[in-house]
C-alpha cells in the first residue's frame, strides 16, 4: 500500500535539517534499497518535505515516520501521514 508523508518545518528546521541529513538520508537510502520509496524530497519554498513510500499496512507508515530523524530531531514541527492511490504514472 502506498502513503504519502508531509513533514513541514518547524522555527528551526533549516538550522537542524543541516545537522540530521546525513541520518535522514540514510534511512531514505535503506527504504530504497528494499524498493519501497517511491520519492523523496524538500519543498522548493523550503517549509517541509514529501516522501512517498509503500508499507504493508497504516501502523507500519506511521512507525516508520516516527522514527525518522526530521521528526525526532524537531526539523518538522508536524507532520501527517496518509494513505495515497497514485494514478498516474501507472505502476
């Protein structure tokens, strides 16, 4: 099943986002590496990012966006994750 998940930054995103890529990064490259993500990245304003990904279920998405470190480390002041029917292109 696929998700979507909008992190937006929070007063000191940009300051910690330069000090948690490399984790974050690291734990995009190990989705990808089971080829669960589908694509990644900032906001071109920059105010928050978007990740698409697939996870078998709505408990396993959000654990795994708990766990990321933009929202342990405070980069987004929130974030939501929803289920996401993508349309096109067509997988």
């Amino acid at each position: 099943m696929r998700f979507v998940m909008i992190g937006l930054d929070g007063p000191k995103g940009a300051e910690l986002r330069k000090q948690l890529r490399p984790s974050h990064l690291e734990r995009l490259e190990a989705l990808a590496a089971k080829k669960r993500l589908i694509l990644a990245g900032p906001f071109a304003d920059k105010t928050g990012s978007l990740i698409v990904f697939d996870a078998d279920s709505s408990e396993e998405a959000i654990v795994w966006a708990e766990a990321d470190p933009y929202v342990l480390g405070g980069v987004f002041s929130r974030y939501e994750v929803k289920p996401f029917t993508q349309v096109f292109p067509k997988e």
